[in-house]
C-alpha cells in the first residue's frame, strides 16, 4: 500500500507539496557538496575622496553655527561664547 502525499487546494488550482532538494549533486546526502556563497556584500566597499566633507559643515541652529568640535559661531562666522 502506497501512500499519497496530500493535496491542498489554492483556488481552483490543486497543489501538491514537493520535497525540497537544496543541492543537485551526485549523492544529495554530502552537506558539504553545496556551493558555498561568496557574500560579496560583506568586502570592504570603496572608499570615496569626499565622504567625510559633511562632517565638518555645522548645523544651523536659529540665528547660530554650530560645529562638532563645540565652537558656536553667529552667521557670519564670528565666535559666540554664550548661545542665544
């Protein structure tokens, strides 16, 4: 007596489910016969001359410049010791 697998039905369409085969090799039991993926996603990515220029642009806060070493500048430039 030969068992069937079941049979699910999406629609109108019925679907019998497969049995997942991960590797095409000669014998599908060796783990270690699968590709292997490279990830080359993980390498290093190139670095580009300008990445960092906007890292040393302040942020303008109301009527102020403010940079990531601390200083606090008006709008023209000129250092202010105590922020508005």
């Amino acid at each position: 007596m030969s068992a069937t697998p079941p049979t699910f039905t999406i629609g109108a369409n019925p679907v019998r489910p497969t049995r997942f085969h991960p590797v095409d090799s000669a014998d599908p039991r060796n783990i270690f016969a699968r590709p292997t993926y490279a990830g080359p996603e993980l390498r290093p990515t190139s670095v580009r001359p300008a990445r960092d220029v906007g890292l040393d642009m302040p942020s303008r806060v109301g009527s102020t410049l403010r940079y990531r070493d601390g200083r606090i500048t008006d709008l023209a430039g000129n250092p202010i010791t105590e922020a508005p």
